[in-house]
C-alpha cells in the first residue's frame, strides 16, 4: 500500500489469525435501480483495448450483459488497459455483481475467440453513485479519460467511449467535479 499504510485486519471467528477486510460494500448496496461507476482492469495491465475488433466484440457483450442483467449502459470508455463503465439499474431486480460476472465471463470466451488469454485482472473497482454526482458528472470524467492519459486533445476524437442513452459527443462540459474514490 502507498506510505506503508495497510488496510485494517479482523480476526475472523473461525480463525486465530487475522484478514484482510473485505472492500465491498454489504449485497442491499448492488441490488436495484441504481446508478455504479465501474472500473475493469485487464490481466497484468496489458494494453489490449487499442485492437478495434477486439473492442467491438467486447462492447457488443457488454450491451448484451447489461440487458441481460437488467441494466443501461449509461456511458462507457475502453482505455487501452481497462474499461470504465458507468451503468444504471433498470428494474428492482438489478444486481451489479451479477452484471458483473456475467460481463467478465462472457468478454474473457470472446476475448479467446480473438486470440487473448486471460482478459481480465480480477475483481474490479465499484461505486454507488450519490445524488452529489450526477450522471453526467460522472459520464463527463469517463469520456476525458483518454484526454488526462494524453491519448487526444479532445474527448470527441477517441473511437472506443460512448453511451448507449445519449449522444455522448454532445454531452455539456459538467461544472461538477468527480474524482473516483479510490483515487482520492
């Protein structure tokens, strides 16, 4: 961990000796109609999102998970070494760890189809979106990834972001600033 800060520990009942906490939020908090800011890292940081074919069918599953599991792909961006997604639960019965092992397992079978083993690092990194950060905020810090990376100058020009609910290139600079909170 940065500055020799580690996470807590917990001694776990049916153990003497102490874990690691877990970094999830309790299941209520992944369930229903909610907006999730998340981020997929690939296997050992590899850039493997510049290959367009490999992007398309990773896309293409993706909007298939999403409908599958009950959620709208609200704004995506494929990096060359993960893919930051933000996703709202359409129904009661929308679940993100479910959306999100579908996702992962179905992309990593397409992925070998095209050639590539191991896609995915695993886990991955979530946030519950608060009413503070509104939907486009967030949308607005996925589409300027690539410009803070120095990949374009402008947002508009990289071929891997979109959004499946609005026509993200007109998308309004946000006046609010989001910071994912693990990078804070």
């Amino acid at each position: 961990m940065p500055g020799g800060i580690n996470p807590p520990l917990h001694y776990n009942d049916q153990m003497d000796y102490p874990s690691r906490k877990h970094n999830r939020l309790l299941l209520e908090n992944y369930d229903g109609k909610r907006f999730y800011f998340v981020t997929f890292c690939t296997q050992d940081r590899k850039p493997v999102f510049g290959d367009a074919p490999l992007v398309e069918a990773i896309r293409s599953v993706l909007i298939e998970s999403c409908d599958v599991e009950h959620f709208i792909l609200y704004a995506y961006c494929f990096m060359p070494d993960h893919l930051h997604v933000e996703v709202v639960g359409s129904q009661d019965s929308a679940n993100l760890q479910r959306l999100v092992r579908t996702f992962k397992g179905r992309a990593a079978t397409e992925a070998r189809k095209l050639g590539i083993r191991a896609l995915w690092q695993k886990g991955f990194y979530d946030h519950v979106l608060r009413e503070r950060h509104g939907p486009d905020c967030v949308a607005h810090y996925i589409f300027q990834n690539p410009v803070r990376k120095g990949l374009v100058q402008n947002w508009i020009e990289w071929p891997y972001s979109g959004s499946e609910v609005f026509a993200w290139k007109e998308l309004p600079k946000s006046t609010m600033f989001f910071e994912p909170p693990w990078k804070v």
